[in-house]
C-alpha cells in the first residue's frame, strides 16, 4: 500500500473518530421504595440502555434523600433537558433532590471517560505516524 493511502486512511480515521452515530446508552433503573431486593443506588444494572432519540442528549442520575440523610429514592436514565455536566439540588416538602446530568456512555454510574477524551488521545497517539508518513510523502 503506497504511503498517500496510508496517509489518507491515517487523517480519515482521525477525523471520524470525532464522530459518534450510535444513540447515548445510560444505566436506566428505579428504586422507589426501600423493601425493594434491587438497590438502584449501589446495584447497576448489567447493561446500558439505548436512549430513545427523543431522549438521546443527556444521562442522568436523581437522588432524593430524607431531611435526616437517609437515602430515599434513586433513579437513572435517560433525559432530553439537562444543564450538564452539572449537579443540581434543590429541597422539596421534607426531601431533598439532587439530580447529577452527564452527556457520555455510561457516565450516571459515577465515574467514567469522556468519549472525547478517547477520541483526542487517539488523535495525540497518531499524531507520529501521521507526520513521519507526510515527511515521507513530501521526500518522494
């Protein structure tokens, strides 16, 4: 294969990696009361869930916590409305909400890599290859 194939295959790779077609996928799970045997908070679930188009911007991870601290409620899923990534709180009646949104994979379990992230680090690692097969282009 001929160093400008390589070269072009090289930059095309480069720049679709910046590009994602696939639906966001979040954990999705309710725990709305405490007898529940499933614990949304600690307990994920084993597999993400496609988030339907209409729903597809953000993940999101609600707790909702008595005024003593305990742990109320938890939820994660899906969300087309969101200030992220942020955490909001607010205080309702004897609760208190706080609602964390996210904009990656798999980020509304807690911790996670950006796909960006992945993405510009791809980018860094090609970026030698990229420059000495130009060098060689240019020397041809």
């Amino acid at each position: 294969m001929s160093n400008r194939v390589i070269l072009l295959l090289l930059v095309l790779t480069m720049i679709l990696s910046f590009f994602s077609i696939e639906a966001l996928k979040c954990y999705k799970c309710e725990s709305t009361n405490t007898a529940a045997k499933f614990d949304c908070h600690s307990t994920l679930p084993k597999e993400l869930t496609d988030c339907p188009a209409e729903m597809n911007k953000y993940c999101f991870l609600e707790r909702v916590e008595k005024s003593n601290g305990e742990l109320h409620r938890t939820f994660r899923g899906c969300q087309k409305i969101g200030k992220g990534p942020k955490t909001e709180c607010s205080d309702e009646n004897q609760y208190k909400h706080c609602i964390y949104f996210c904009d990656s994979n798999g980020c509304n379990s807690g911790i996670s890599v950006k796909p960006m992230m992945r993405s510009f680090l791809l980018g860094v690692a090609l970026l030698p290859i990229f420059f000495a097969l130009s060098r060689n282009y240019i020397l041809i």
